[in-house]
C-alpha cells in the first residue's frame, strides 16, 4: 500500500511538473504574441505603416483580441447565422421550411411588380407558386424553379407587368414545394 | 453554417493543461474585449461599392500569403483534439490557412485563382473566409472549416438536401465567388432575392425576429444579402464584434467589419475621377469629427462627401495617416508649387506622395518656410512667419500655406511698398543710415533690400533703429551745399516735400532743387537768396538776365570764392554804359531813390536809369550819388567853367576822367 501510495504520488508529481513545464512553453510565446501585438501592458500595437510592407491600405498587423474572439465564436456556432432547421409536418413525409417575401414592389416607374422570396434551406430543385388574388378579379398564378444560394434559396423571380393587375389591394402568395420541404409566404400589396 | 459543438476529450492532465492555457487567455483577453467599440459607417442599403467588390487587382498572391501569415503568427498544430456535433473527431495535427494546400495550390492561390476567374476582389473572399469559418485567424482549424470554408451551400438546416459537390476549400471559394459575380453582372441565369430598390430584410434567422425594409442601392450589396440574408440590428451594430440580442445577426456585420479594419472602407470614394481611399477614412473621419458624424447619421458617403465639399478645404484630417495640413506644412517643395490650394496636396499624395514614403501626419506647424526663389536666398531681410504676422492685410493671400505666395508677395510687391519683412531689416533705416546708397538708389527701394542681402550685412551695415540721417548735397560732383541744405528746402516748400517719397529722400530733394528749384528761384539755404546775388551784382545780372540758375551755379563755381554776397538784400545798380563807368558821380540806389519821377517812369531797370542819367540827368545837373555834385564842383572850379560853361555833362565827365583823381572838390 505504502509503495502504491508513493508511486500514486510521484506519477501525480510528474504529471503537475509536464503540466507546468507545458504551460510555461506555451505562456510565454503566446505572452510575446500578445503583448508584443496587442495593446497589453500599454504597449503600442504596430501601427499599419510599420507592419505594411507593401506600403499599401492592407493591415498587415496581427488579428486583434476582438477579431480573434469573434473568430472563436463563430467557430463555435453562437453567432453564425443560420436559418432554422426544416420542422416536420405531421401527416407528411415533407417538412416545412421558412418561406419570406422579401420583395413586393414596383421599384421603377411603370415597371413590373418585382415579386422575390427567399426559401430557408439551400435546395434548387423545388418548384415556387406565386398566386395573386383580389377580391372581384381573376386570379393571377405563375410558377418558377428554385435556385440555390449559399444558405438558403430563391425562387427564380417574378416580375410581373402591371398591366396584368388593376388597381386594387392584392394578396401576394407563394408556395414552396419539393420533394423534401415545403413553405407558404403571403403579402398584401396595393397596385 | 457548420455548427460544430466543440466536444472536447481530456484525460486529467490535459484538463490541467487546456484549463490552464484557458485561464492565461481569459486573463490575456479579457481587457480587450471587454471594450467592444460600436460600428460606425455600416449602410445597409449600400454595404459595399460595386466597385470595391469587383476590384480583383488588390492584393497578389504573395500580398495575400503575406496576410495570411500576418494573421497566425504562430500555427497551433498540435492543439487538442474534439469530437464535433455530429460524433466525428477532429484530432491534431492542424493546419492554419496559411499553409493550407488543395491539389498542390496553395490557399492563397486559390483564393487569387477564385478572385480572377470570377473578377471579384480578393479582399472579399478572405473577409468571408473569416466571417464564415474564422479560418484567417483560427490557430487550429478543423478539417470541417475547410470542407465549408465560405459556408456555402450545405447548412446542417437542410439535412439530406445538402450537396456534397459543394464541399472544399476550393470548391467553396469558387461558389461564394461566382455568387457574387453573378449578382453583380446581373447574370442572366441567375436569380437573387433581392432587387434594386425597397427589399424586406430579416433581423435574423429567428423568423420572430421580423423584418425591416431596406432600401438596396447596388449589386454588391444585394451579393451580400444573398450570401447571408439578414441585417443587423442596432444591438448587433453596438456590440462591435461582440454578441448582441436574441434578435441580432453577425454575417454582414462582421463581413463589414473584418473588411474595414483589413483592408481599409468598402467604399470607393471616388470623386472627379479621383479614388481617395488612401486619404479618406470614414471611420476616422466620423469619428474624430462630431458634428459629420451627427450631420451624416455616421453615414460614410455622407461624410465623403462632406469631405469632398468642406472638410478638404477646412483642413480636417481625413485619417489616421493623411492629414492635409500635416502634409503641406512637412514639404515646402510641394506648397512651392500648390501654395493654399488644398486639392492639389491631396492629388499629389494620392498620386505620388505616398509611392514616394512622404509623411503626412505628425506636424502641426509649417515647416522650413521657404525662403530662396530664383537661387535667391531672402533669408536676410525676410521671415515668412513675420510678415504673415506684421502684413495683416495679406492674410487672404497668405492662409496658411501659402508662404512661397507670401515671399512671391514680398519679392513682387512688398520690397516696393517698403514692408518690413523681418525683425533685423528695415528699408526705411537703412536708407536714413547710408547716404552713399541713396546716392545711388534714390528711392528704388528693391535695390536697398538687396543690397543688405548680396553686401551690406556680409559689410555688418546697420538696418534697425532711428537712422543717423545725413542728407545728400551733392550731386553729379557738384556740391551743392553752399547753396542748398535739405531740411531747408522741404520745410520752406511743402509742395515738395509732399513730392518726396518718405523722410529719407534727400536724393530726390536735391534733384528737385538742382532740376526745377533753381530755375524758380527757390531759397534752399539761408546762406544764399538767388534775389538778393542778382539784384547785388549788376554785372551778373548784365551776363544772365533772367536765367536764375545761372545766379546759382556761378555762386556756386566762382561767386562764393570771390567773397561775393548773397545772404543780404542789396540791389546793385550798374554804373557802366557803353563802356564808361559812371561810378564816381553816379549811384543807381541813390539816383533811384531820389529821383522818384525816374523812378516812377522807369522802374527798377538800373540799365535803363542809367541811360536817363547819361542822357538826361547829367545835362539837367541831377546829383546821383553824395561825393558829386555838378553845381558844387562846377562852382569850385573856375578853370573848368571857363572850358565847359554851362554843359553840365562836360563837368560830370571831367570829374569822371580827371577830377576825382586830382582830388577836386565836388560836394
């Protein structure tokens, strides 16, 4: 018992001395990269013009505590922006996938009512609906592919004339649908 | 978009160690980022010029290494393995980007490669790299990073739809490349969510979030809310690089950041065909100027423009290291050439100046004021800082840069005008001192000033004080002193002295005198009245008549040495006609003074009395001076009666010829 007990005891000196001894190896020069870079201790940072050694506008310097924190936090997931995760549908073997209108204007005199939307999943193989109705007129349908984007997708545009719409309040729909997802967006818009 | 959580599997030891190496960052970091700065500058309708996202010539391959390894100084290749989200283990060793190869190219390459292929500036795709995977300043990134560098196309949001042909680095930097590039040519065969004009924008991913409508106002920026759909919130903005709300996004934001802080404003900052990015911060410009920042609602064009229009002219500075003033006052060869015109320092910075490794910051007074021009050093008689001082009237001219239109000034007008251009040098006294350079620069005054500066300071001569004035008095070697003293002359005629052209032109007095003075008769000395020289001395009078310069200059060249008069009033008759001289029996003041019919009828022609007297007065017994009298004389002398009887004239000839030697008596 005694012996277990010593040797207990120095394999838990040794691994405290490796412990330390690592720890000062990687102190120190992660100090001097601090401290020599950043604004640690008071010391000045270097300014562009010493660290450009191309004499350009780029920042040569070293990426600072701020840039680097919010490195790490992208890393690890707490400010990424990502869309949330499709939700099942009870009933289907499809799941439901945000759908928003992010344009429903005419941005130029007399021109086409620019209808878009963007679908929260990245999928080019679905296919988009727009439905425009109005209360005592005939129903406007349309339909176009999606396009992928890097995060999430679109539906391949709408313009639709003016010509086809009297004057009035319409109600803007569009379905998603694809083998996999769907989603359903809808907007009032006054032609 | 991976979302990896960070499993990390430690034996004790290597807890005690990670713990550690986590205390001494949390101890090193911790004042830094406790101080999150907010952004400023960020548009969301206009993130980024379209010209600065398609501008593929910024950085080369080497530039982008050298970035790359600027950002990992040291490569954290052994650190610590973990399992991610999904179960996988990512174990050492690690590679940091920058020495990160993809069939046998380089990261740097590769990213250059994209930037051409696609013409979209490289700057851009590092910046996504960053705000994607944190793969520019990540220490020890994971092979999943790589795999989903620029987050495209495969978030864990879409499981099963995912396209694995996505995946790479390169693949990945390619993608997010053409993304952008096909957004901002408009590609036909491309469709974005966004349109040019009002768009509905979401705060974030969290769809409860809502929504804000923003205005789009180019391609770029409408790339970059395909890239990452969402605005930040003023949470988000505040925070700097830090966490805000549930509600806030970070994908455009640090984009925006990481892109600004790297490699300068994602505005081109172009006007009149000039890019003043090397000159114009907008962070520092809002920043260090309130009212802009307030006036703009820290909107950058905003403040360029206020720059282009204000700020440049008033002399602000514009960034950390161009300061307009700064510049101009470090370089005299540059404002020899600009003077106050402010754009041309900043062209010629843009243009040359920072090729060429001038300063422009760090002083803040104007420096080595010029002072030669022409190869003529002024220094001797001029000081920029003096005459700017003492010449207020020329602070138009001058501003505060001017100093080469100041000595252009000096050189053109002020030497002319007399001003005094420095406190060891003045005009004025160092004419009254030398009357041997008024001699001979009168009143040119330039030829004084530069006197000083080729001779007369190497000579130690005076040129402040009150002048040991001696006025001049002489002239073409001619001294005309007997006759003419300055202070006299001035003070008895001010109509010259108002002529002259200050108190010390004694060259121009005298020329005066010499050249109109004495024609006129003027009485330049009490020493000599041109009036009274005439009217003493009929045989001058008889020689120059009216000529009254004739009366000076013999004073001057025979006159004074025969002791002749000229400072009393005495008017000499003459006594000679037709060659006999009548003195003995005749007296032009006499015969003048008591003859008053003659007088009356005559006048003062002492020629023409004398010719009453030879023709009238002797025969009508007239006496004309006290030591004759023809009827004394004629009484006293028998003998004389006898030859002369009763005409009188014979008398008068006798006693001229004969009489008054014999000692006869007469009166």
């Amino acid at each position: 018992m005694k012996i277990k007990k010593t040797k207990r005891s120095i394999n838990h000196k040794k691994l405290s001395l490796i412990a330390g001894a690592i720890l000062l190896l990687i102190a120190i020069p992660l100090t001097y990269v601090y401290a020599f870079n950043g604004s640690l201790f008071g010391w000045k940072k270097p300014t562009i013009e010493n660290t450009n050694v191309d004499n350009d506008s780029i920042n040569y310097g070293p990426a600072t505590p701020e840039q680097q924190q919010a490195g790490d936090s992208v890393k690890s997931g707490s400010t990424t922006d990502t869309p949330p995760k499709p939700t099942p549908i009870p009933g289907s073997s499809k799941k439901s996938v945000e759908v928003s209108i992010t344009s429903l204007n005419s941005n130029s005199p007399n021109g086409p009512l620019q209808i878009r939307a963007q679908i929260g999943a990245v999928d080019d193989t679905g296919v988009c609906t727009l439905t425009l109705t109005s209360p005592g007129r005939s129903m406007v349908t349309k339909t176009a592919s999606t396009q992928s984007l890097a995060s999430i997708s679109t539906c391949n545009g709408f313009d639709v004339p003016l010509s086809e719409l009297s004057a009035g309040i319409w109600k803007a729909q569009i379905q998603y649908s694809s083998n996999a997802l769907s989603g359903t967006a809808s907007q009032d818009v006054d032609i | 978009m991976n979302i990896l959580t960070l499993n990390i599997k430690m034996t004790k030891t290597k807890s005690l160690i990670i713990f550690s190496v986590l205390c001494l960052f949390s101890i090193i970091l911790s004042p830094a980022i406790s101080h999150a700065s907010p952004v400023i500058g960020f548009d969301p309708g206009n993130i980024m010029d379209n010209v600065v996202m398609t501008n593929s010539d910024t950085m080369s391959v080497s530039q982008i290494q050298n970035f790359l390894n600027s950002k990992v100084p040291v490569c954290d290749t052994n650190h610590a393995g973990f399992y991610g989200s999904s179960g996988t283990w990512y174990g050492p060793p690690f590679t940091c980007l920058k020495d990160y190869t993809e069939n046998n190219l380089t990261a740097a390459q590769i990213v250059y490669n994209a930037a051409k292929n696609y013409n979209i500036n490289p700057q851009v795709l590092l910046v996504l790299l960053q705000k994607e995977q944190a793969l520019i300043t990540d220490t020890w990134p994971a092979s999943y990073q790589y795999k989903s560098a620029t987050g495209y196309g495969c978030p864990d949001s879409t499981p099963g739809v995912c396209n694995s042909s996505y995946f790479g680095f390169t693949n990945q930097v390619n993608n997010a490349a053409k993304l952008f590039h096909s957004v901002i040519v408009s590609s036909p065969t491309w469709y974005s969510p966004y349109v040019l004009g009002n768009n509905s924008i979401k705060w974030s991913p969290n769809d409860s979030c809502g929504s804000s409508t923003v205005y789009i106002q180019n391609l770029a920026t409408a790339a970059l809310y395909d890239y990452t759909p969402y605005r930040p919130n003023q949470a988000s903005l505040s925070a700097g690089y830090g966490t805000g709300d549930s509600c806030s996004s970070y994908g455009n934001r640090n984009f925006y950041l990481y892109f600004t802080d790297w490699f300068g404003s994602t505005y081109a900052f172009v006007s009149n065909g000039i890019n003043y990015e090397s000159v114009f911060d907008p962070v520092y410009y809002l920043t260090n100027n309130s009212d802009v920042a307030a006036a703009c609602s820290n909107n950058q064009i905003c403040a360029f423009n206020h720059f282009i229009s204000y700020g440049l002219y008033e002399g602000r500075q514009s960034s950390s290291n161009f300061s307009i003033l700064s510049y101009a006052y470090r370089y005299p060869d540059l404002r020899a050439v600009f003077g106050n015109n402010l754009t041309d320092y900043v062209a010629h910075y843009i243009n040359n100046g920072r090729a060429e490794g001038r300063v422009a910051v760090g002083t803040s007074s104007l420096q080595s004021p010029i002072v030669k021009l022409n190869g003529v050093d002024y220094s001797a008689i001029y000081d920029f800082e003096y005459y700017k001082n003492n010449n207020p009237d020329l602070a138009n001219l001058i501003g505060k840069l001017n100093d080469i239109g100041a000595l252009q000034h000096f050189i053109t007008y002020g030497m002319k005008e007399g001003r005094q251009a420095k406190a060891s040098f003045n005009v004025h006294t160092y004419r009254g001192n030398y009357n041997d350079l008024r001699w001979v620069f009168g009143m040119n005054l330039p030829a004084y000033y530069m006197h000083y500066v080729n001779i007369g300071q190497q000579e130690g001569r005076i040129a402040t004080g009150i002048p040991n004035f001696t006025p001049i008095a002489w002239y073409g070697g001619t001294d005309y002193s007997s006759i003419y003293d300055y202070q006299t002359y001035i003070s008895s005629y001010p109509d010259v002295k108002n002529a002259l052209g200050d108190a010390y032109d004694d060259t121009g007095a005298l020329l005066n005198f010499i050249n109109s003075g004495m024609d006129n008769g003027r009485v330049a000395s009490t020493k000599f009245n041109v009036n009274y020289y005439r009217d003493r001395y009929p045989d001058l009078r008889a020689a120059f008549g009216s000529n009254l310069k004739a009366y000076y200059m013999h004073y001057l060249t025979k006159g004074k040495s025969e002791g002749r008069v000229a400072d009393t009033d005495y008017y000499g008759g003459t006594t000679i006609l037709n060659g006999v001289n009548y003195s003995a029996v005749y007296d032009f003041n006499y015969y003048y003074t008591h003859q008053p019919d003659v007088a009356k009828a005559i006048g003062l022609n002492d020629v023409a009395i004398l010719q009453h007297f030879v023709t009238y007065g002797m025969k009508e017994g007239r006496q004309a001076n006290t030591t004759f009298s023809v009827s004394t004389y004629k009484d006293h002398n028998s003998d004389l009666q006898n030859a002369f009887g009763n005409y009188l004239p014979d008398y008068y000839m006798h006693y001229i010829n004969y009489g008054q030697k014999e000692g006869r008596v007469a009166i």
